[in-house]
C-alpha cells in the first residue's frame, strides 16, 4: 500500500482614538487556539488605533462587500516604535471554490506575543470592518513545540528523493502542527506543471524559534476564518533558510493546495514568510527557495525553465487575471501575481525572481530524456503487434490525470 493511500484512508502615525476590545465572538478552536473577532467599526485614511486582548497572536481585517481590500496595517513594537505598514489586503491565496457571499479577508498578519496596539487605515472608507484573532492560551510558548530541546531538534520530513538538485531538508509538518491540527479532509492530488513563488505579508523582524508558533497560527487563520481544509501553501520558506512542510500530504506528492485560486490543481505553492514589498528576502532564504524549486519541479518531471500552459479552473477564477477555462501560459517558476490579481510576492521579491530562474538552471543543468527499449532474449522473435496498434517504439504511457479537487 503507498503512503498515499493510507494518507487517503486516515483523511505614520494617523490620528485616531484607541478603540478598546469589545466582546469576543468565540470561534472555533484549532487545537490550543483560540479564533475570536473583534469590532473595529468605520475605517477610512485617516486610520485608527485598536488595543489588542492579550496574547493576541495574528489577525486578519475581514469586511463585507466585494472587491479589493485596500487596507494596511503596522503593529507597535515591544520597543515601543511602530513597525512598517504591510499590506492587510486579500492577496488572492484561496482554494478552487469560495462559499457564496463569503466576507471579505485580508492576509494574516503575525503581531508576536507582545504587541497590544495595531493600527488600521483604508484609502478607500470602509464601513463596518473588524479583526479576526488567532489568540494563544495564557502561557502558550510562542517559540517550538513544547518537549523539543530547540530548532535544531526539529525532526525532517520523509523520504528524502534524489532529484533535480537534491532534495534540501525540509522540517517535517509534525515540528509545527499538534495533533489537533489536522486537514479537515483527506489530502487531494493534482499535477506540478510550475510553482507559484508567494510572501506571507507577515512583518520581517521574526525570530527562528517564532517560526513553528506562526505557522500554527497561519494553519488557524486559514482552517477557521477562512474556512479552508488546511493551511494553504505547500511549503513555507524563512528568512533563516528552514524549509517548513505546510499542507498535508507529503513533500514529494503533488498535493493540491489553496495557494493560488484557479491554479492550484497544476501547481505547488512556496511562501517566503515576511513581507517583500520594499525589502529583499534573506541570501539563507532565497538559496532555499532556490534549491527547493529545483528539486520539486525536477522530482515531478516538470522544466524548471520557459513557460508553460495552464488552464484556469472555473471554480477559482475570481482570483484570477484571466477569465475562466482560459488557456494561460505562466512561466514555470512565477510570482502569484503572474496568475492572479494581487500585489503578492512583493514587488522586491518578484523583481528577483529572474535571478532566482537562473540559479535554477545552474542547479539543474541540462535536462536528459532517458528512453528504455525491451529486447527479447537471444533466439526469441519479437511479437508483432497487434493489428491497428502502433509499433512498440511509438507506444507511449498515458500520464496519470489530475485529481478533481475544490482544492481547499
């Protein structure tokens, strides 16, 4: 039995008063997690300063209406300085299918364990807008898994495949998410025909032993709020160079993922965690990315090189730039923007991505086809094929086909 069946059978500052918490909306819980909402109410560019609940982890502005969400957000620093804005706005991440009248939702944004003030502005005005919170239980550790001695006993994801450059160690799914934090479902497969490079909008400044508590986070954010069956990137990448196991499934399996709506089906999903909009990602995390590309497209027999023809799936195609069941060609290695419409990876981080294509192919080198032809032992004749079917030569297997999936 392959390990995928048994995965498929076990399934500046602006002025503005600070609004003080109201009553939390309990939702639901994602292991030790708490899910909760919190009123903001009108939000204009004039901005506004809301008082977080304490232990606060991560939070997402949600509205009503359709369209674009054209806010921003800065946490004020255990310092007592303001960090940078970031962008609180959808950046078009979502699965293959979105409940009808669905909220709109912004990116989730760590604020660590310590920060108890966020401040809001929208270019556009905003009439009714509030926070989604990701809060930790009184003297949750923020740093790794509690029983672990440190990062670097964070254990690795199996098998380790040999392809394209080498398979990078990449921490196993189980370093960060608990027991309880399992896909709603079981895992579904599609095809890897590119990748699709992401940021996280997630303010720059973490630290390593940050990371596992941020990804649980992000997991409930994307379970709970946004309704989807598990965390939606396939790998998170950061900025010390750690390569995370996201959505469940397996590393060397073509798990579809809720990364780039219409497009997750023939993709795999890499988030850089932080925000590139105006800063570069690390030299550790773009050698990362670099050498995980390399191996995933090259472990799923796909170019790492030029471009390639994808279809946009009708059901996520309000993420997309193109209008549904078009044929689109994407490069093999391309920004979310490249897809979808959002700002996503950043405009740093995407202008990188030429370098990041190059480094590439040096890992790779020149792709080689191997062909096999069976001969018959000596004295033997071959069989001739059967009447109307091609010679063994012009034989070729069929590819399997894709999984159908929502893809959440």
């Amino acid at each position: 039995m392959s390990r995928r069946s048994l995965l498929l059978a076990a399934a500046g500052a602006a002025a503005g008063a600070a609004l003080a918490p109201s009553r939390a909306l309990a939702g639901a819980p994602a292991g030790a997690l708490r899910v909760s909402s919190l009123d903001v109410g009108p939000l204009g560019p004039a901005g506004r300063v809301v008082m977080l609940p304490a232990g606060v982890q991560l939070v997402g502005l949600q509205t009503g209406g359709a369209g674009p969400l054209p806010a921003r957000a800065r946490v004020r620093l255990r310092s007592g300085l303001w960090g940078p804005w970031v962008s609180a706005a959808a950046a078009g991440h979502g699965p293959e299918q979105t409940a009808a009248g669905a909220a709109r939702t912004g990116e989730p944004l760590w604020v660590g364990g310590g920060a108890r003030e966020l401040q809001l502005r929208s270019a556009e005005p905003l009439e009714r807008a509030r926070l989604r919170l990701v809060t930790a239980p009184r003297g949750e550790p923020f740093g790794i898994v509690p029983g672990r001695a440190g990062a670097a006993a964070l254990r690795l994801a199996q098998p380790v495949l040999a392809a394209g450059a080498g398979q990078p160690p990449i921490i196993a799914r189980a370093a960060w998410a608990r027991a309880t934090q399992l896909p709603r479902v079981a895992p579904e497969y599609g095809e890897v025909k590119m990748a699709f490079v992401h940021h996280t909008e997630n303010p720059n400044g973490y630290t390593a032993g940050e990371v596992p508590a941020m990804l649980r986070a992000i997991y409930a954010f994307h379970r709970d709020v946004n309704g989807w069956n598990d965390i939606g990137y396939n790998f998170v990448v950061d900025l010390f160079g750690r390569v995370f196991e996201a959505r469940a499934g397996g590393v060397d399996e073509p798990v579809v993922g809720a990364h780039a709506g219409g497009y997750n089906l023939e993709s795999t999903g890499i988030a850089v965690l932080g925000s590139f909009s105006g800063t570069p990602i690390s030299a550790a995390a773009r050698s990362t990315l670099q050498r995980l590309l390399a191996w995933k497209l090259a472990l799923h027999g796909a170019a790492t090189q030029g471009r390639v023809q994808v279809r946009v799936n009708p059901a996520g195609a309000v993420y997309s730039k193109y209008p549904a069941r078009a044929r689109v060609s994407l490069p093999r290695i391309a920004g979310h923007r490249d897809a979808d419409s959002t700002d996503c990876p950043g405009n740093t981080l995407y202008g990188e991505l030429p370098r990041v294509r190059r480094a590439v192919a040096s890992l790779t080198g020149r792709a080689v086809i191997a062909a096999l032809a069976l001969q018959p032992p000596p004295g033997v004749a071959p069989t001739p094929p059967a009447a109307g079917e091609p010679p063994p030569a012009a034989r070729r297997r069929r590819p399997p086909r894709p999984a159908r999936s929502r893809g959440c």
